[in-house]
C-alpha cells in the first residue's frame, strides 16, 4: 500500500523532470551564446566578421578557433585564402610560433602567387625574430646575442628571401632594418663564443671564429673587436707576423678606437631604461 501512495509522487516527479531537461534542452538551442549553433548558418563572410572582431579585441583564441571553423567549412575562395594569413598572425600574437610558421609555410605552398604572398614571408621574418623572448625581454633591455642563434638565422633567410623575391614589396625598409639588427646579434653572438675559446686557450679556434665575423658580418661593431682577439690569438702561438697584420688593419679601420656596442632588439633610439640599464651595467 505504502509504494502505490509513492507511485503516483514518483510519475509526477519524473515528469517535471523530464519537462525541465526538455527546457533547458530548448535553451540551450536557442541561446546565441551557443557557438555550434550560432555557427550553424554562417556564411563565409560570417566567419571572417567574426573572427576580425575577435582580433581587434586582442581574444586570438577566440580567433584562431573562429578562422579554423572558416577554413574547415569554406576550404575555398578568398575568405579562407585570407583567413589562412590571419590566422598564421593569430597563432603569432597568441605566443604559438610553431603553428604560426607552419600555417604561413602552408599558405606559401598553396598559393605561392597570392597578392600577399610578400607579407607571409614578411610575417614569417617577424615570428623568428621575435621568437623566443621571454616575458622579461620584452619590456627590460638585455643582450639578445646570449640568445639561441637558429631563430635569429630563419628571421635572416626570411628577411632576405623577400628583398631577393620582392625588392618592390612595402615590408622592404623594414625588413632591411632588422637585418641590420639580426646580423649585429649574430656577430656578437659569434664574438662570445670566440671569447669562450680564449678562455679555454683553443688560440686555433679563436682565429677561425674570427675570421668568420670578419668575413661574414662587416659593417658590424663586432669586426674591431673579433680583429683584436685574432691579434691576441696569433701571438699566443707565436704567429707575430699575422698578429701584426691584424693589427695594422684595426689601426687603419678604427684610429679612434672600439666603436660602442649596440645591440638593440631593434634599431631605435635608446630609452630612458635602456640607458639606466647600461649605466648600471645590469646587462654585463
């Protein structure tokens, strides 16, 4: 007797039960918030709205997500040949270098003569260069040749495909500049490590090392001083007449002696902190 009072209870029971997840069922379809099926019906052009939106608002997760649902559903035509750009830009900004590269490198595969084809190398220039920065870094000045030189040597390639493959493209001055600044990195880069075996006394390797900066980075700050280390270098194993050659060029290049190191992330005016830093010679 007791569960058929029960009975009754428990069908009522159940079938608010039921009524209430049908409800929210409903909800859920309806909401706009609902990105599958807010999604369902979304053109193309829909998409792209989307996903720029959700770039000038800085969300890059937001985008990457948005412009990899363009590309799965609309996989031609120029919003996802666009979308394909952006979205190499997006993994960028969004601190994923690796996927930014491989999506720029796929797009030059697949449309090697887009009207943008400059800016993806361009871009691809810009992901090396920057890549591996820390937190710090950006915001502090510290000496960018301590850094792992392959990034630096890809941003170089990069840089210097699109000068090679498009002396008219509008990233040329820039792309120039940072070129300046990447073989400065390098040199000095190399200039450590030439120091490094004169600690170790491995004279040899210090004068090939030299000669390498010599020959490959002129015009950089590194060259007088690479020039004074192979000097050093060759008397150490009792070559005086080549130290006595190297000499005679630093003399005749640099009458007024080593010119001071710079060595910015970029080429710009120094800041109030860049010089702070240097004066309290944080950075040595």
């Amino acid at each position: 007797m007791t569960s058929m009072n029960h009975s009754p209870i428990k069908h009522v029971l159940l079938a608010i039960m039921f009524f209430a997840l049908s409800a929210c069922s409903t909800l859920d379809i309806l909401n706009p918030d609902d990105g599958v099926d807010k999604q369902a019906n979304w053109s193309a052009a829909d998409f792209y709205k989307e996903a720029k939106t959700a770039m000038d608002e800085e969300s890059y997760e937001k985008a990457i997500t948005l412009y990899e649902g363009l590309e799965s559903r609309y996989p031609f035509g120029r919003y996802a040949q666009q979308a394909q750009i952006d979205l190499a830009f997006a993994y960028y900004k969004n601190d994923e270098p690796e996927s930014a590269i491989a999506t720029a490198n796929r797009f030059i595969r697949i449309h090697p003569r887009h009207e943008n084809i400059d800016y993806v190398y361009y871009l691809k220039g810009l992901i090396n260069f920057n890549r591996g920065i820390g937190f710090l870094e950006r915001y502090l000045p510290t000496d960018k040749s301590q850094r792992d030189p392959g990034a630096a040597v890809e941003s170089l390639d990069d840089f210097a495909t699109l000068i090679r493959r498009f002396p008219n493209s509008q990233y040329i001055t820039d792309s120039k500049q940072r070129i300046v600044a990447l073989k400065s990195n390098l040199a000095l880069h190399d200039l450590n490590v030439a120091k490094y075996y004169m600690k170790r006394k491995a004279y040899i390797a210090v004068i090939n090392r030299t000669k390498h900066i010599i020959e490959k980075y002129q015009r950089t700050t590194a060259v007088p001083r690479a020039l004074l280390l192979m000097v050093d270098a060759y008397q150490k194993i009792g070559m005086n007449d080549l130290a006595a050659d190297a000499q005679r060029v630093y003399d005749l290049n640099y009458p007024n002696g080593l010119p001071p190191i710079n060595n910015p992330k970029f080429v710009h005016e120094q800041t109030t902190s860049e010089k702070i830093w240097e004066y309290l010679e944080l950075d040595q």
